[in-house]
C-alpha cells in the first residue's frame, strides 16, 4: 500500500462531500461507545471568567473500541452553545494513529443538522493494537477529542464461524468461553472487565449443583482462592482453601497433593488431574474427575458427592495400567490407546480400550452436530486427524484437516497459525493463542473457542 507524503494534507467527504481515494482497509465492523464526550477544557469550573463560554463541540464517547481492521460508524459529533444546537455548521474532523476515512483520508468535512449533531461517516480501524485520535474543530467554538482503540481478541463457534470479541485489550491471553487475561484483569467479550487482582486460573468447568452456569476458578494476587460465575458474573471467595493453591478447574484447588474445593478436602492423594465435565452415563447429575493418584492409580472424583474411588477396571485385562494419563469424565490414556472405566463395573457405553494408535488428544466437548454426542478430538501416531465420538466408542478421520494438526476440542484442529474443522476446512487465520474450549452454554451444542489474533495488515 503506497501513502501520500503528507496525509495530513488529505482530505474526505462524509454523506456526500468531495473526498481524495486513497486504498481502503476494512474486513470486519464492530464498535463501543458511550455517553457525550465533552472536551476536557469545557469541564474546567474555576470562576465565571475563566469558564469556557460560547459554542462547544462533543463527540458521542469519549472513546471508541473496534477490532482491527474493521470499521467505526456511529461516531458522531454535536455542537451546542450550552443551551441550543447549532445547525447547518461546517466541523473538519481529523483522525490521527491509523485510522482513516472512506477511501484512506484522514480530514472530512461534515455539517451539522437540525438537533447539531452529525454523523462522522466510517472510520476504519488499522492493523491490531494501534491507538489513535479523532478530533473536531469549527470555527469560533472549543474543539472536542476522542480515543479510537482496537481490539484483536475472536471468538470461533462450531457451528457459526468467527465473531469479534469486542472490549478485550490487545494481546490478552485467551482463558475459555468468552473469557480472556490480561495484566491479571479477567475480561469478557463484550462486557470488558469481570474481575481484578488475578494471579492465576484454572479450567472453566460447570458449576457443581447448579444446571446453569459454569465456574472459572481463580487464584488472587494475595494468594486467596476464588471463583468466577459465568451466569451471574461474580466473583465470590471460596473458603477453606490452603493460600496459594492451584487453580484446577470449576471450584477445585490443588496444595501439594490435597484437592480441595468449598466445603472442604475431598482428595489427598492427587498427583495428575484431567478435565472436569458432566458425567456421561449419570442420571443423578453428577460431575466425574479423572486422576492419578500419588500411588500411578487412576482415580474418579464424583462430585457433588466428593467420593473417590480407583477405577473399577484398574488391574483388569482393559483396564488402564498404573501411570495412566487422566484425559475427560471417565477417560485415560497409556500407550497409545485411550481407556475408558467406571465406577463400580457397569457403564452405558462399555469399558476398556475405546481407541487405539492414538497420540494427542484435545478437550472433551459435546458434539456440534449431534445432541447427545460427545467428541474428543485426536491424532493417530500416523499423524491424521480423527474425531472420537464417544458414546460410540468410534473413531473415524477428520476430514479436511491436514496431518500434524493439533487437535483443540470439538471438531477443530490448529495448524500454526490456522484453525480447521471437520469437514469444512480452514475456518480460523492469523491465530496467536487459543483458549479452552468450551460449550457456549450448560446443555448447549455448540462449542466456543476464545482465539488471539494477530493481523498484520488490512
């Protein structure tokens, strides 16, 4: 993209005015603002003289948020005498940082309307992280500026695509959900802030005892443990809990090698734990936690019970050996081949070895497709891509996802930079980070992947 030698120079029309072309930018549209913005000047009280007095322009917020490489366009500037509107009033508008007008300008000329205010037309936002300003100036009044931000956080659903995660900052680090960290600041997607002082987190998981919401367990600054409710958006404190102990998913914190969670220790012999979810085969509503124990042993958590027990097939001709890697609900992985047990012998969908030839594995989500379903997404030693549909116990090949992916949850797999699904293809670009995945909802389908992106250009 070639640039004039002096854009400042440049010049364009909102609604209808002469504009000098220039290449445009843009991909995506999305924006934040809020109330007026008055130029600081204006909010200056000291005595009556040195009050500001006479016409004063203001834009609509005193910032703007954008995903970059998209665009603004309810940017809009009014000007008043403090008491009426002033109309039909030419204000020059000058962007600074980046950001540019229809057609890569950076100057356009607007009129005022009846009510004194008039719309600033499009204003597209550059490549991630740039800030920038937008000023307003009119002959005979006090100018106004505002702030113009991107953000370059996504949100990847399968189904659905790619949406924007709007009021995350540049460069946070996808947590799961909608949830992402920066500078110990727990941000949600189109919400902002949620909480502060956060040291560290574990897995988003559901909310034991609760049909609703999910947890996100958090270990603050001061050491404390605490819990993010995905449904009400608290944060609450969790009792009881050894200062210092790792976050491990919904309100569960591991010391040493005691887990603990609100109410009190529920295991003491944890060496390696896997991911909590909604037992499969659970009529009762139970929450199942696979893990080592300190002894090789895989062990269940039945939560709200807090029982544990060593798997039922342990030791079994199927059953997984002692050092076994706890993978999801009833699920471990030794040598190649992923193992499911029970608690006392009988499971709806069977035990023993349910897959085989196996090298990584992603997170246990439910199926996009299939209600009722659940997928783990893996790779064969061979390199391929596979889904493993659970209550089946099938694997087959993913289809469309080249070999050496890594595989995230659900139906998508990330290779480098670019995240494919199940037969569709290349569905995600320019992806710096990936963040859990995770059902959009308690009992929902559709599956939700926090990303990082990184554009380079427009």
């Amino acid at each position: 993209m070639s640039h004039p030698s002096d854009p400042s120079h440049r010049d364009a029309t909102v609604s209808g005015h002469r504009a000098v072309p220039h290449a445009a930018p843009g991909r995506r549209a999305v924006l934040h603002a809020a109330a007026w913005a008055v130029p600081a000047i204006a909010l200056i009280s000291a005595s009556p003289a040195a009050a500001v007095s006479g016409p004063v322009l203001s834009f609509s917020s005193t910032s703007y948020a954008g995903v970059a490489c998209g665009v603004f366009t309810d940017v809009v500037v009014r000007l008043s005498d403090g008491v009426d509107a002033i109309a039909g009033a030419s204000v020059t508008l000058q962007l600074a940082g980046g950001y540019t007008f229809d057609g890569g300008a950076v100057t356009a000329t607007i009129l005022t309307g009846a009510d004194g205010s008039a719309p600033c037309g499009s204003v597209h936002v550059p490549a991630g992280g740039a800030v920038g300003t937008i000023a307003a100036t009119t002959s005979g009044a006090t100018g106004a500026t505002a702030t113009l931000t991107s953000f370059d956080a996504r949100l990847l659903s399968s189904p659905r695509g790619l949406a924007d995660a709007s009021l995350v900052p540049v460069g946070a680090s996808p947590v799961a959900l909608d949830l992402y960290l920066s500078s110990g600041v727990l941000y949600r997607a189109g919400v902002g802030a949620v909480a502060t002082g956060i040291d560290a987190v574990g897995a988003l998981a559901p909310a034991v005892g609760d049909a609703t919401a999910f947890l996100l367990p958090l270990r603050r600054v001061d050491g404390s443990a605490a819990v993010f409710d995905t449904v009400s958006g608290a944060v609450t404190a969790v009792a009881g809990v050894p200062s210092g102990a790792a976050p491990v998913a919904a309100d569960l914190f591991l010391s040493g090698s005691a887990l603990h969670r609100a109410g009190g220790l529920v295991a003491s012999d944890v060496d390696l734990c896997g991911q909590l979810v909604d037992h499969d085969a659970d009529a009762a509503g139970r929450s199942y936690l696979p893990y080592r124990a300190t002894d090789g042993s895989p062990r269940l958590l039945r939560l709200p019970d807090g029982d544990t027990r060593t798997a039922f097939e342990f030791g079994s001709a199927g059953g997984p050996p002692a050092g076994a890697t706890p993978l999801a609900d009833d699920l471990f992985f030794a040598a190649g081949a992923i193992h499911r047990v029970s608690w006392d012998g009988s499971s709806s969908f069977g035990t023993g070895v349910v897959a085989s030839g196996i090298s990584a594995w992603g997170a246990l989500t439910p199926n996009p497709f299939f209600a009722g379903e659940r997928l783990l997404p893996v790779v064969r030693a061979t390199g391929d891509a596979a889904l493993l549909m659970v209550s089946g116990n099938v694997v087959r090949a993913a289809r469309g996802v080249p070999s050496g992916a890594t595989p995230l949850g659900a139906d998508l797999f990330r290779v480098g930079s670019d995240i494919y699904q199940d037969g569709v293809g290349l569905v995600a670009s320019e992806v710096t980070a990936v963040g859990a995945p995770s059902p959009a909802s308690r009992g929902a389908t559709r599956v939700v992947v926090p990303l990082a992106s990184a554009v380079a250009s427009c």
